[in-house]
C-alpha cells in the first residue's frame, strides 16, 4: 500500500481458549482487519485454522511477520510452547513450524505478556514503572513489566498467577490442580458461579434463571454480563463474587510484587465497570499493611478485548525488525 513499508503491517493472532483473533495491526497499534472463529480442539485443526486466517489476510494486506499470542508456558526464547491448559499443544516449535508452512516470520508470545506489551506502547500501561497487566478471560493470564521490561523468570513461565491455588481442594482446573484463582475469577468461573447459584434457587424473580431453564446452554459469560447491566440478580450476585476474588488475589499479588500500576485486561476485564469498584474496596482491605502502605492504581484497559492481537502484532514487528538489524550487522 502506498507510503507503508513491509515492516509497517503485521498479523497478530490471539489464540484464547474459546476463540482464536487474527488481525492486521499498523506500527501506531490501529487494526486494520479481523477475522475471529472458536478454537478448534486439536493440534491438527488449530495449525489449518492459524495457516488459513493468516492466508485471507495476505490475500489483502502486504504484511511483513505474523505474531501469536499462546494461552501456555512458553521456553524463555519463546521457540517453544510446552503446555497450556487450554491449547492442544505440547513440546511444540509453534512458530518455527509455522513460518516453514506459509513461507514468513512467526514470532511467539505468552497471549498475558503479549496483552501487557500492547497495553505499554499503545494503552494504560503507558505511565507505569512496575506493572502487572492481569487478562482475565477464559482464564487469568499475568503479565508483569518491571523497570519497562517483560518479566519471564528463569524458565520462560512467569508469572502464573491465574493458577495460584486460592481454595484448597476446590473447583477443578483444567492444569491439573484444584481451587485456582481462574477458577473462581474469569468467565468460566462467572459462568460457574451463576450456575451454582441458580442451583440454589434463591433468586426467583431472575431473568437469567428463566432463560437458563428453558435453554441451558445459553448461559454464558456475555449473558451474564449483559444480565448484569440489566440488573439481574443472579448476574449481579456473580459479579459481587468475582470482584470479591479479583480483590483477595490482587491483595496477595501486591504483597510479592508491590505493583504501582494494575491493568485489567481481557474480555472480562473489558467489562470492569461491572466489578471494578468492588474489587478494588476489597483489594485495599485484603493487602498487608492496609491503610498504612501506597497502593497500586487500578485501571481498566484501554484496548479492550484487542490487547492481546494488538501485542502480537508488535512482538512480530520487533522480532522482524531485530531480524534485519542482525543481518545488517553481518
């Protein structure tokens, strides 16, 4: 396109465990064109799926490297992914094996850390010196920028925070564990907790219990979002117990990481003006030292759900770029 250079555009791909986005993302961090579809379960089918996106979108778009934002533990060279909770994908060089299919750089990225690089260069990270960018979603992803830079720890896989364990013996985690914090703290825990509540039959009058017997499986994280805002009472109740977690987590977080800046991201962070007040009166009760300490600030994102894609696409820039500073040095 014209006055754009290769390095100008590039894909970022989220890849969530309910959906996967791709998009073609300019250097100032706007989004030029989306394609979305749920995530397939296999390994198999999820490659077809990345290989596919990224082809619509070159047959569009000329764009320079492609960036994936992987819900997984990823070695600290970021070659390869070794687990994820959500993701098929086990011991695999997602990116080497990419690039080597559609002919292009492919650069990996922790889909937390990838939402926390977009929220430093182009959202509310911006004035933050050490800042946790939480994701919350399917999951709780964590992305922890210290002194301006991304913090991996010595294996590539920090920081975990969605899989602290908060409730001995709870709710079943699909990492193997019991009682983790995503579990009672993102959509999939909303969703739950709704569930359990409607199983409670406390809240007769609720649209929400209505719409759920007669079609079970319209109960969603949306649904309940939307119910909340309009007032239900079974939704609003979730909502009163996630930020109930939300503040009791980022209490522990505050007392390791001592942050000054906090990022709610993700699609339920997007949604915070529903818990977000909350969360942050029981934040400042469950911290160490209450009333006697400074606190971290706690903000909304500003790029919403697209944090994420928006991340990858700038992790691909820079891995482009640094791909051509080392080859100029040669």
């Amino acid at each position: 396109m014209t006055g754009q250079t290769v390095t100008d555009l590039t894909v970022g791909i989220d890849i969530g465990g309910t959906s996967v986005r791709a998009c073609v993302v300019d250097a100032s961090g706007r989004i030029l064109d989306t394609l979305r579809t749920a995530t397939p379960s296999t390994t198999e089918a999820l490659e077809h799926c990345l290989d596919r996106l990224v082809g619509e979108l070159r047959d569009r778009w000329t764009v320079g490297a492609v960036g994936l934002a992987i819900a997984g533990f990823l070695t600290p060279d970021r070659t390869i992914i070794r687990f994820s909770p959500h993701l098929a994908w086990r011991e695999a060089a997602v990116a080497d094996d990419m690039a080597a299919r559609i002919g292009m750089p492919v650069f990996a990225e922790h889909d937390a850390n990838a939402a926390a690089v977009a929220e430093l260069h182009f959202g509310a990270a911006a004035r933050g010196h050490n800042t946790l960018v939480l994701a919350i979603g399917t999951g709780i992803g964590a992305g922890l920028i210290l002194g301006g830079q991304i913090y991996r720890g010595s294996f590539g896989v920090a920081p975990e925070l969605g899989h602290l364990t908060v409730v001995p013996d709870g709710r079943p985690c699909g990492c193997g564990k019991r009682g983790c914090w995503e579990r009672y703290c993102s959509g999939t825990a909303l969703v739950d907790t709704a569930v359990e509540m409607l199983a409670s039959q406390e809240f007769p009058r609720s649209t929400l219990a209505a719409e759920s017997d007669a079609d079970p499986g319209s109960l969603t994280g949306r649904r309940v979002a939307a119910a909340a805002a309009d007032g239900d009472p079974v939704a609003l109740a979730a909502y009163a117990d996630l930020a109930r977690w939300l503040g009791l987590g980022l209490g522990m977080i505050a007392d390791v990481f001592d942050p000054d800046l906090i990022v709610l991201a993700g699609g339920v962070g997007a949604a915070s003006g529903l818990f977000l007040d909350d969360a942050r009166e029981h934040y400042t009760t469950a911290v160490t030292g209450a009333g006697h300490r400074q606190l971290a600030r706690i903000r909304g994102t500003q790029l919403g759900e697209t944090a994420g894609v928006i991340g990858a696409a700038e992790v691909a820039r820079q891995g482009l770029t640094a791909m051509r500073e080392a080859a100029e040095v040669k």
